[in-house]
C-alpha cells in the first residue's frame, strides 16, 4: 500500500509542476514566427518503386516432387564404455613436519665426554602444561701439559609449570645446578712447587633457585616477576639474591606514561679473604623505577625517559641516589631499507658472585685482593651513559644488516685479573691458578657490523664484526677485555634427511698481569698479553626419520690449545658423536 501511494503521490507532483510552467509560459513575451526552409529535390535510385513479385511457373517436371522413403535395419548393440570422471589437479604438498613435546638426546666423544639431555613437557589441558629439564656435560680432560685434573662436570635440573587464563598467563620454575671444575692453571716455575704440596685443585659451585612471572591483558598493570637464588661453593662462600620486578601503565593527562620498577637485594659471605682468614661480608640492595613515555610522528619513534635508582650498602650502611638518561629514537629513513637509531641510556648494575663464577669459572672464593674502598666485597657497577648510534635496514628480502657505534662510561667496572703468587696461605687457588676481581672506573668505545643472509628457507648464514677502545682510571690495562671479537655462523638443510652446520668464533689480544708475592721474593707485577686465538667447530647430522637423528661434532677444528685465561689452555680439537629421539607420552 505504501508503494502505490508514493507512485500517486509522485504523478501529483509532476502534474503540480508542469500546470506551473504553462502558466508561465502564457506570460511569454517572446513573438513567435515561422521560418520556411525550401530545399530542392534530388532524387536518387534508391527511391525507386521495386517490385516484390515471385513470378509462377507452370512446369510440370519442376511442379511435381518425388516422395523418397527411407528404411533404416536397426539392431541392438552391447557397449561396456563407461566414461570417467574428472579429476581436479593435485598440487604435491611437503609433508607436515611432526613436532613432538618431549626429545632425549645422548653422545660420547674425546677426552672421555658424556652428554645428555631429556626435556619433558605434557598439556594438562588446553590452558595448562608441566615440564622438566635434565642435562649433563662432563669431561675427564687430558689436555697436554697439564699436570693437574683438568676433568670438569656441569649438571643441571628444572620444573616448570605455565597456566593462561582469559585475562592474565603465569608460570613458576624451578631449579638446581651443579658444577665441578680445578684450578690447573699453575704457572710453569710453580708445578714442581704445587706438586710438592699436593694441592686439592677441585673446586665445585652449585645452585639452587625459584621464579615465576605474570603478565595481564588490557589493565594497567603488564607484568611482574620475581626471582630466589642461592649460590655457594665447596669452599664456605655462598650468597643470597632475591630480586621483583614490575612494569606499569600510569596514565596522565590521557597519556599512559609506561613505568617499570625493580627491587634487587644481594646479601653474602666468603669464609675468608685471600690473604688471611677473616670472614668477609657483603650485602646491597636496589630499589629504582624507569618511566618513559613513546611519542610517535609518521616514521619516527621517541621514548623518553629517566631512570632513578637508590643504592643500601648493607654492611658500611652507606647509602646513595642515582638518575641516568633513559633516551631511545628510531627514524625509517626509507621505509625497512634504512633505520637509523640511537639512545642514550644508564643503569645501576648489579654484580654477583654468581656472575663473576659463570663467566670466569676459576675465580678465588673470596674473589682475590680487592683494595680500597671495594674492600667490601661485592659492590654494583655505575653504567653512567651507555650512549649508542647505528643504521640497520634490508639490503634485499633475504639480507639485513646492522651499522652501530658506542661509548660506554662505567664506575666500579668490575675486571677478571690474574691473583697474586702468595705460596704463604696454603690454599690451593694461591700459585697463580686462579682469578680475582678489582674494579675500576672504564671508558669504553667501539664499533660492530653485522649482516644476517637467508639465502633460502634451508640455508641460513650470519657474520658479526665488533672493535673495542677502553681507557681505565686506576689499573694499568683494562683485564682481559678483548680488543676484537668476530663471529660466523651457518646453518644448511642439505635435504630432507641431512642436515649441517657451522660456527666460528675470533677473540682478540687480552691483557693480564703476573704478581709473583711471596714474602722472600721481591717483584714488580709485569703485564703478560695473551695471543688472539680462532675457535671453529661443526657439526652433521642425519634424520633416519621424525624421531630419530643421529649427529656429529667437531670443536676446535684448527687444534689450537689457545688460553682463554692466563695458565688455562683449552682442550684441543675434540670430537663428539651421538643420537637423540623425539616422542610424545
């Protein structure tokens, strides 16, 4: 009904309009007149009259027709043709790769080395899963012209379990680790010595620590963390570390200006200092929070922030603030072919003996002759400016690079040097064999490169340069810090069953000092510069199938017994061969 009524109601109007216009048009005052236009005719033969006839014939012969019959002899004939149906095309697909949750792996190889690994992970359910990891690495060492054990053991245990919910995910480990290695590392003039005394050159370190994290969805709150470790040795040392970090979204003004705050307390002992046999403490704790607020304008992309730190020295109850730049930009200068970035940032770190132990394991367990005011034992390092600038981009879709620059300027930086020859305290990390901490303050400036090739999805290739400058206040060298370091990696799936790759590694020149301090003999402690040395090893593989593979190692492959520390060569080229096996419970 409605329909009818718009068509009547349109009608209406366009009578309405057109009375309207005829009105007007009475009122003309425009004369009308008649204009003859006269053009003689031309006649052409298409107006011609044609006579559309079909004339008649009276023939007989054409008139009459002929009837023809047609007799068609049918009979029926068996036929078994079926005809096929059509098939769409089949594009050959690579097979799925099977993935499994839980693998074993098993190898033997020179120098007597044993190693094992099994990791578990099970789905409790869709939101839930547990999951454990166990290893093991040992080597009963024989590295030429050692006369000490050189043998060393690294074993390690986790449990872990991670749940996600709708609105937040959290998960809790925890684990234990043994490590057992020697002080062979005797100067050549003191073997006789530390032979005669029959030393007890073991020393073993372990382990024990708990975490978790969480981290929400649309709240203010994005994550936190916390962490427990205890660290000791076999020696009387151990420590305490226990650390909660948070970061929030705080909004102001209707901007959200993104906050992280952290607490790091360390508190320890050394049963005695290297000199004599007086307990030494330490203890610190860290409380700092680093707001930074993200601006961003087409291409480019500002944080800006400060970081604010108080530092407790528990023992001296010493305590100080620090504020360092928080400052990072990045600019597409074209698109993802050139970035250019930078910043400028600082932080109060915090050191360990845990730290010192897993990067250099044959440090003292009272970590040597610390002097001055560093007599406390373990204090944390001032990173006053970490200030960074660099290009990185792709070359091509399969080729990245990275261009970088820094300056580095730290306070209290702590450095690896080579302990005092006492021969008066009876221990047996005191003949040179072992390495203690002083700290300095070190200016640090350098260059690196790198570029990452993914020639195809099976061939992958990555080589890394970096050149180092330091500058140090008190010591005379900066200990063991290498001016060059370089790396090359590879990884190549030959095809669906073999598999290979590569990995080199170039350290430069470091530098250390001998202290011979026996109490008859009087020496100047002279700088020993250790040679840059090239580490490269590989390895092969084959997949028997989705769950077997067997591989091969090769480390060290230019058999070079270079000293990553002084006194401390490494074993030569080694060889290792095993197995590992993938499966679902």
């Amino acid at each position: 009904m409605r329909k009818h009524v718009k068509h009547i109601l349109s009608v209406i109007t366009i009578l309405s309009v057109t009375i309207v216009f005829s009105q007007k048009r009475d009122k003309d005052t425009i004369n009308t007149g008649v204009i003859d236009v006269v053009k003689p005719y031309t006649p052409s033969i298409s107006d011609a009259f044609k006579v559309k006839e079909i004339p008649s014939l009276d023939d007989e012969t054409t008139e009459n027709k002929k009837d023809v019959k047609y007799n068609i002899f049918s009979f029926p004939v068996a036929s078994t043709f079926t005809p096929a149906k059509g098939k769409a095309a089949v594009v050959e697909k690579r097979k799925p790769v099977k993935l499994y949750d839980n693998y074993a792996t098993i190898g033997v190889g020179t120098y007597t080395t044993i190693l094992g690994e099994v990791y578990l992970n099970h789905a409790i359910s869709r939101n839930e899963s547990v999951g454990g990891y166990v290893s093991h690495n040992s080597s009963q060492g024989g590295i030429d012209g050692v006369s000490f054990d050189d043998n060393y053991s690294i074993s390690k245990i986790n449990l872990n379990y991670a749940t996600r919910l709708r609105d937040l995910s959290w998960n809790v480990e925890a684990g234990f680790k043994h490590q057992r290695y020697n002080w062979y590392g005797v100067p050549e003039s003191f073997i006789n010595t530390a032979i005669n005394d029959n030393i007890d050159e073991e020393h073993s370190f372990y382990d024990a620590h708990f975490g978790g994290d969480i981290s929400f969805e649309d709240t203010y709150i994005n994550s936190g963390s916390f962490f427990f470790r205890r660290f000791g040795d076999n020696q009387g040392s151990g420590e305490n570390r226990f650390s909660v970090s948070t970061k929030i979204d705080i909004p102001v003004n209707r901007e959200e200006i993104s906050t992280t705050f952290k607490f790091d307390y360390l508190k320890g002992s050394f049963d005695r200092d290297y000199f004599d046999n007086e307990e030494l403490k330490y203890g610190n704790f860290i409380i700092s929070a680093s707001p930074t607020y993200e601006m961003k304008q087409d291409d480019l992309t500002v944080n800006v922030g400060i970081t604010a730190a108080y530092l407790r020295v528990s023992e001296s109850k010493e305590s100080k603030f620090y504020i360092y730049p928080n400052v990072t930009a990045t600019y597409r200068l074209v698109n993802d072919i050139l970035i250019a970035y930078g910043g400028i940032e600082g932080e109060l770190n915090q050191n360990s003996y845990f730290d010192f132990a897993s990067e250099n394991p044959f440090v003292s367990p009272d970590l040597g002759s610390i002097q001055g005011d560093f007599s406390l034992g373990i204090i944390p390092t001032d990173q006053q400016y970490n200030a960074y600038i660099g290009l990185k981009g792709k070359l091509s879709s399969n080729m990245s690079y990275n261009i970088s620059g820094l300056y580095k300027a730290e306070r209290n930086k702590a450095l690896f040097k080579n302990n005092d020859i006492t021969l008066m305290t009876d221990q047996p990390y005191s003949y040179g064999n072992s390495f203690g901490v002083v700290y300095d303050d070190v200016d640090t400036y350098g260059v690196a490169g790198e570029i990452n090739v993914d020639v195809n999805r099976n061939f992958k290739l990555g080589i890394k340069a970096e050149y180092f400058s330091y500058s140090t206040d008190d010591e005379a060298e900066a200990w063991n810090l290498p001016d060059i370091k370089g790396s090359l990696f590879m990884d190549y799936q030959i095809d669906e069953h073999w598999f290979t790759g590569a990995n080199l590694f170039y350290t430069g020149e470091r530098k250390d000092q001998y202290y011979l301090n026996d109490g008859i003999t009087v020496a100047s402690p002279f700088t020993v510069v250790l040679d840059s040395y090239f580490d490269a090893n590989a390895h092969l593989g084959y997949h028997i199938n989705d769950q077997i593979s067997v591989f091969a190692k090769a480390n060290n492959i230019a058999n070079n017994a270079y000293q990553r520390w002084q006194n401390f060569p490494v074993q030569s080229i080694q060889f290792l061969a095993g197995a590992t096996f993938k499966f679902d419970f």
